[in-house]
C-alpha cells in the first residue's frame, strides 16, 4: 500500500481561541491515538493535509513530528466545515505490522459488461469498501472484474473475494451493476 509522509508540529491542549488562531495560520489540530498510546496532541498544515483528504485513494501515513517523534497511522476520521471546503480536525490512528487495520479502500473496475455491449446502462454505487487485513496484505485499490455482468444484474459486497481481505461492508451492499434503459424497455413493449 502506498505511503504519505506528513509533517506535524506537537502543540498542547488549548482552548477554543488557541484552536482559532491555528486554523487562521493555515493549520489544522490533529489528534493521533492508538492502542497502549497516549494521545499526541499536533498540528499539520492545510496544504499538506489536503494530499489525504481531496483524493479517492488511501494511504498509510508516516507522521513525522517536530520533536523527533515518528508513526505510522491511517486517517481514522476528519471534520470539515459545513460551508467551506476546508478540514478543521482530522484523527489519526496508530497502526503497525502485527495487527489488522480496518480501513477504506478504493475500488478499480475492470472489464467490459457483456450488458452494457447487449444496450444497457453501468451504474456504480459505491466507490470504496471498508475492508480489514494487516498492512503488509493491503492493496492500493480493490479490483472489480464486471465482463461477467449481465442486465438486471448486480455486484454486492458478499459476491466479492480477496487473499487475506476480510471485507467489513455489509454483504448485501451493492457495488455496481447494469440495467435496462428505456429504449431497451420501449422495444419489449413494441414486440
């Protein structure tokens, strides 16, 4: 799985002002916790922050703190404004080599459907699953092979298998699939 290296500067628990004045330099108070970890309290800067949040894939990050202090972590949850388009708290996870990570990855689809080639209409539903597995079995994305994909069929969470994967999204979730358009429906009726 790729790797994304992100700088923070330690900072103390503050009150709501001191958390203002960080936000108006540009940065943004993160929370980094784990099992048989005390929780680090730090900031990282918005520009740098935005390589995590504004894009489909997933990574497993290398915090490196300004007091010498070094983590691996997975971005566990974020807080943005509801206006604009900007993070106000993100929470990072602790992880390492010998216990599973639960975390969301992106999912690649493959293949042609033989329904869309037959006139129907591809439609994906969900573009990442919560999956679990250590981090040494973690993929960069999930790949989806839909050449088998019929009309009025489905792909759902449950259908799909990886080595080493367990796939934490319920198993009736539905992935992608294909469906009858109109024009296929007006023909049935003119027959």
């Amino acid at each position: 799985m790729n790797h994304f290296e992100l700088k923070g500067q330690v900072r103390t628990v503050g009150n709501k002002a001191t958390i203002k004045a960080f936000r108006k330099e540009g940065l943004v108070p993160c929370n980094l916790y784990g099992k048989g970890l005390e929780n680090v309290l730090f900031t990282v800067s918005a520009k740098d922050l935005k390589g995590l949040t504004h894009t489909p894939s997933a990574y497993i990050i290398d915090l490196v703190l300004d007091n010498g202090q070094k983590y691996t972590a997975i971005l566990h949850e974020t807080q943005f404004h509801p206006i604009e388009d900007l993070c106000l708290h993100a929470d990072f996870l602790q992880v390492n080599e010998e216990q599973p990570i639960a975390i969301k990855l992106p999912l690649n689809i493959t293949g042609h459907a033989k329904g869309v080639q037959a006139g129907g209409k591809f439609f994906q539903r969900q573009r990442s699953l919560r999956v679990s597995a250590l981090m040494k079995n973690l993929p960069d994305q999930l790949d989806v092979d839909i050449t088998n994909l019929g009309i009025a069929q489905v792909i759902v969470a449950g259908s799909l298998s990886y080595e080493n994967i367990n796939i934490l999204t319920s198993k009736d979730t539905i992935i992608c699939g294909v469906k009858a358009t109109r024009n296929m429906a007006a023909a049935a009726d003119a027959e």
